[in-house]
C-alpha cells in the first residue's frame, strides 16, 4: 500500500472516532451555554460522523488527482466505503456508550 493510502486509512479510523472522544462539535467547537453538562446525542455524532467521512473523501481524492488520474466511483463504493468509516467508529462508540457510565465524565473539555 502505498503511503498515501496508509495516510487515508489512518485518518479515517482517527476522524471516526472524534464524535465519542470529545464533547465539542467538530472536535473543535465548543457547545452552547446553554447545553452546558448535557452530553451529546447520537442524533449530532452521526451527523458529525456524516461530515468526517465527507472530509476524508475530499482528502482522498485530493491525494488521488495528485497521484494520477481519478476514477469515477458509482454509490456502491460509496456504501462500502461508509460501511467501513462506521466500522472504524465502532471503538469509540463501544467507549462512549458501552464502558463508561452516563454520570462519569471522561473527556472534560474545559478549555
């Protein structure tokens, strides 16, 4: 594999699991005053999760047009491709809503 490829396939497992590792949206911005000690649904880290796979699409075929041509991908590489982004979210979500009691607040962001 080249390291193009080792880069995407790290990034995607590291970007997968960014929605149960931190309570920020994006990973970066804060939650609103409002929704202070409240933790975030599923419904926002499967959006987040939509939105990570975006980004690593982008990057891919970034790295791809610099490689050479890009192929033109139809939806089942699509599916398959989100299907595996889900399967690298599995242990961060395992973390999140399996191990760790809802009252006990493992990942404090206070900054």
């Amino acid at each position: 594999m080249s390291p193009a490829g080792i880069f995407i396939v790290l990034l995607a497992f590291v970007l997968a699991n960014v929605p149960f590792l931190t309570q920020r949206m994006l990973g970066c911005l804060p939650i609103p005053r409002r929704c202070e000690g409240v933790r975030k649904h599923l419904g926002w880290q499967l959006a987040e999760l939509l939105a990570f796979y975006c980004i690593v699409g982008a990057v891919s075929r970034v790295l791809e047009a610099r490689a050479g041509a890009v192929f033109s991908q139809r939806w089942p590489f699509y599916v398959v491709t989100f299907c595996l982004f889900l399967i690298f979210a599995a242990p961060g979500f395992t973390v999140y809503y399996l191990l760790k009691p809802p009252h006990v607040n493992l990942y404090r962001d206070d900054a």
